[in-house]
C-alpha cells in the first residue's frame, strides 16, 4: 500500500483508502460517493481527522474522507491551505508549504512522476511518536494523557483497532496522576482529654447561610470538651462573637462554678479581637494552623451534625428551606 499523500489542487476533499491514516474517525452516514476523473463513484466509510508533522508546527488534516476503493490518500490543496492559515508554492521540481503571516516553510518535497508527495521519512531527531511529513501516530502514553486510567487506554485500542506506539505498561508510574489523586495524610489522633467541664471549649463560626426569618446569617458554637455538650448563638453579624462569649461566659462559671480555662479557636478575624480578653482573664488561647481545620476537628465535626440535623427536620415537617 503506497503509505504517501499526494498533493491534488483538483481534490475538494482530502481523500485516503488506509483507515490507520486517521486519528480520529467517525462511521460515514450519508449518501454521497466520491467521483472519480471517468465518474465512477466510490463509497465513503468514514470521516475523521489527520495531521501533519513539521519542525515548525503540525499540518491538520480535517474531515479526511476514508473511501476503500482509492489507489493513492489525496491531500486537498484549497483544504490544506484553508485549515493551515497557509499557501502553497508549486514549482516544476518542488513544492513549498508556507505559512501566511510569518511566509515561514512549514512542508516541502520535491516533484516525483508529476506528482507532489509528502513522504514519511524517518529522523533520528524526531518524537517517537511522530514522523516527518508523515501522519502522527499517537503513543499510548499520549492517549493515557487523553483518557487518564491506562485500562481503560488498553481496551479501547483494541476494541476500536486504533494502531499506537506501544511506549506505555503497567509498570509506569504517571507522576500526573500520582499528584492529581493524592490525598492528605491523616492527621495523628489527639491523646488530650479534659478531667473536668471547662477545661477546654471548643469553638466556631459557621457561615453565611441565607438569611433566616430572623434575619440570622451565622451562628457561634462553643463545645465543652469534658461533656460533649454545646451551646449555640445565632448572629447577624460575625462582629456578635465577642458579647455572645461573654454571654456564654458568664452563664455557665455561674451554673456549673467552673471557670473556663482554655479555648480552641481557628484564629478567624471573630477571635483575633478575643485574644486580649482571654490574656486578660487568664484563659488559654489555642489555635489551628492556617487551612487546617483538621485541628479544629470537633467544632467542624459538630457543625456537619447541626446542619444534617436541621435540615432532617425541616424536611420531616415540610418546610421551606427559608426557615
């Protein structure tokens, strides 16, 4: 099978009998044939893409027609020029492919028998998965970069026949894929248990919400560390933090005669202006990393509980989620 393509200013479609020629290609399922010069028409299987390669940049080929029947694969001159942003020079012994703006020589060869080929010659230069002047011929390495999981890459070159350069196992280690798929390491369990109420409270702001009948957009909880329990205070306004804690305050040293000893905080702007207080008062301020909310992991954990509670309960009694 001659494996060229042969430049044809009188060709209105690219045209090629090798299927392996094409990228990409889609079943043909229209009527209509390709004529020949004598008028015989020749059926079209498929449609699908092509290209290219040069030291400058890949030739596209597009809506290459796959017609069995052709003796020799037809490179339209108005297609390729049209697709390209190019023009072609064809002179008694050769041809020029040149770009339109930068007039820079993206293909050429020489006249053969009358006929302008564009020949797949071999480099010691060139990518393993490409040719000079020649079709790409994608490696497996690139359609795993297309499709991510290598099995699935595998079953679908075989079941569809797509031809590749076998440049990719099993064995290989995608570094990509590697960083796209991990996962933080889990944080070590925390050994601190409190021996009485108060010795630490844990608390944080979750919010914005939409804006509740009583016109509430956030809501403080403070966790006692000893007893699990919670106590929470609707806002309007982040800035409500500092009096709902001294609210909070005041309300269980003088229920429970337990002074609060220390607060774990995620140092949100709402507890930078808490700081001073608790130095104040004696009370220990402890605080999360930057982005790790994982160290705040029993205000965040009670949050999901709060949240997944009320909206149960808003379901169950079929009300609007205004409420």
């Amino acid at each position: 099978m001659d494996t060229n393509w042969y430049v044809d200013s009188g060709a209105t479609d690219h045209i090629t009998s090798d299927l392996e020629k094409l990228l990409f290609r889609d079943k043909y399922r229209g009527g209509e044939q390709v004529l020949s010069a004598n008028g015989a028409g020749m059926q079209i299987n498929h449609v699908g893409h092509s290209t290219l390669f040069s030291p400058i940049r890949d030739i596209h080929l597009n809506n290459v027609l796959h017609v069995p029947s052709a003796h020799k694969s037809l490179v339209s001159a108005h297609r390729l020029v049209k697709d390209n942003n190019a023009f072609l020079e064809l002179h008694p012994h050769h041809f020029s492919l040149k770009e339109q703006v930068t007039k820079k020589t993206l293909l050429e060869g020489r006249c053969k028998d009358g006929l302008y080929p564009l020949k797949s010659h071999s480099s010691n230069h060139t990518p393993p998965n490409k040719q000079v002047l020649g079709v790409v011929k994608a490696s497996t390495s690139l359609w795993h970069s297309r499709l991510a999981s290598s099995p699935i890459v595998q079953k679908i070159l075989s079941r569809h026949n797509i031809s590749s350069v076998s440049v990719l196992n099993n064995s290989v280690v995608c570094d990509a894929c590697q960083m796209g798929k991990s996962h933080q390491l889990p944080y070590p369990k925390s050994n601190s248990v409190s021996s009485k109420p108060f010795e630490l409270v844990f608390s944080d702001v979750w919010g914005p919400a939409p804006t509740s009948v009583g016109r509430h957009s956030y809501y403080v909880s403070f966790i006692d560390d000893f007893s699990k329990f919670t106590w929470i205070y609707l806002l309007r306004f982040k800035s409500e933090v500092f009096q709902c804690f001294r609210d909070f305050q005041n309300m269980v040293e003088r229920q429970f005669d337990h002074k609060i000893l220390a607060v774990q905080s995620d140092w949100g702007g709402e507890y930078q202006s808490l700081n001073t207080f608790f130095k104040q008062l004696g009370i220990a301020h402890h605080v999360s990393c930057p982005y790790a909310h994982q160290q705040n992991g029993s205000a965040e954990r009670k949050h999901r509980h709060i949240v997944e509670v009320g909206l149960s309960l808003l379901a169950h009694a079929s009300m609007p989620l205004k409420y």
